[in-house]
C-alpha cells in the first residue's frame, strides 16, 4: 500500500492527514478554513488520491499556521507514501483551465526542495484567507514532499478561479508524477540511481 498517516501537534496547530496514492478520490476534509478545505478537496478529487485531513489551528490569529502545517504534513504525507520513490514516473506537469483563468503546475520528486509561485492576485484576500498564503502552501508542501514545484497563473481575473485551477494543476500533475511506470519495474527514477 502506498499510503502514510501522518500526525502533528504543536502550540499552533494539531493536524492528522492521511493519504493513499493509490485512491479513487474519496475525501473527508475539515481543517476550519472552508475555503481551504475546497481547495484540498480538488487535489483529492482531481489526483484521485484518498485523503483524510483533519485539523484543528490558531484560526483566533489567523489562517496561517493553519495552512502552513495543513501543507507541510501533506507533503510529509507524499514524501511517505512514496517511500523509497522507486518506479515512478517522477516529473508531471498539467494545465488547469477554470472559466478565464489558466494555471499550470509542474512537480518533480527529485528529493530536492523548490518553489516557484507566479501568480498576480487581484485581491489581497480570498475566501477569507490572505492570497499571499497560497505561495506559502506551495513552498511549504514542497520542503517536506522533498520536490521542486513551480506553479503558474498564466492568466485570470477571478481570484477564487486564480486558486481553485492551480489545486487542480497541482492535482492532476501529483496524480501523473506519483503514478507507477511499469517499464521503471523498481528502480529509482534518478540516474544517480537514489533520490
Ligand atoms: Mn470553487
């Protein structure tokens, strides 16, 4: 089985996520940020991962430690599942449109840590999280998912449109990348051979 359950507990957050690579989509999400439950509901939906999150953070400061950690122990939660990386295809990218806006997501599982957010925001919020937090999603799913993520919003006025096409980017393109190539058989997709 390639899944991983994942727990976390500090002064700001209590978060339990668990994750099956090898899904249908099925999602129970509740982290109190609703629109961030939305937005973890696409990469359920759209990667056909399982996923199970459950959090409890600091929302009378504000959403950040709760997004912050929701993103750091779901890339732990890919990190964990993925193992030892061997026989997958890696590297993925995909193109989500969503009415006028076009985002694009590419993800390699290189072992090394990457961010690259574009991403022009017409408003400094959305669904009552400050936009600015999801460049901070992407680069902290990134550190503990051990990848290099670049993520784009080619273009777009409707900021919630701006967010949801980049889960669904980011979503189809975890899908391809932790999918398992049967030419690979078991080895690691790295010609040095370990990841
Ligand atoms: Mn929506």
């Amino acid at each position: 089985m390639r899944s991983a359950t994942i727990k976390r507990e500090t002064q700001e957050t209590k978060i339990e996520i668990s994750l099956n690579l090898d899904g249908s989509g099925q999602h129970d999400i509740a982290t109190g940020l609703g629109f961030l439950d939305h937005m973890l509901t696409h990469i359920a939906a759209h990667g056909l991962f399982d996923l199970t999150v459950r959090a409890t953070g600091d929302l009378h400061v504000d959403a950040h430690h709760t997004v912050e950690d929701v993103a750091l122990v779901l890339g732990s939660a890919f990190d964990q599942a993925l193992g030892d990386r061997k026989g997958i295809a890696r590297m993925a990218h995909a193109y989500a449109p969503m009415d006028e806006t076009l985002a694009f997501v590419a993800v390699d599982f290189s072992g090394r840590p990457y961010a690259v957010v574009d991403v022009a925001w017409t408003a400094p919020e959305v669904g009552g999280i400050p936009t600015t937090l999801w460049e901070h999603f992407f680069a902290s799913f990134a550190v503990t998912a051990r990848a290099d993520v670049h993520a784009r919003v080619l273009y777009g006025r409707d900021d919630h449109h701006k967010a949801e096409a980049l889960f669904k980017a980011l979503a189809r393109a975890l899908d391809i990348a932790t999918q398992r190539d049967p030419r690979r058989v078991d080895r690691v997709p790295s010609t040095k051979g370990m990841i």
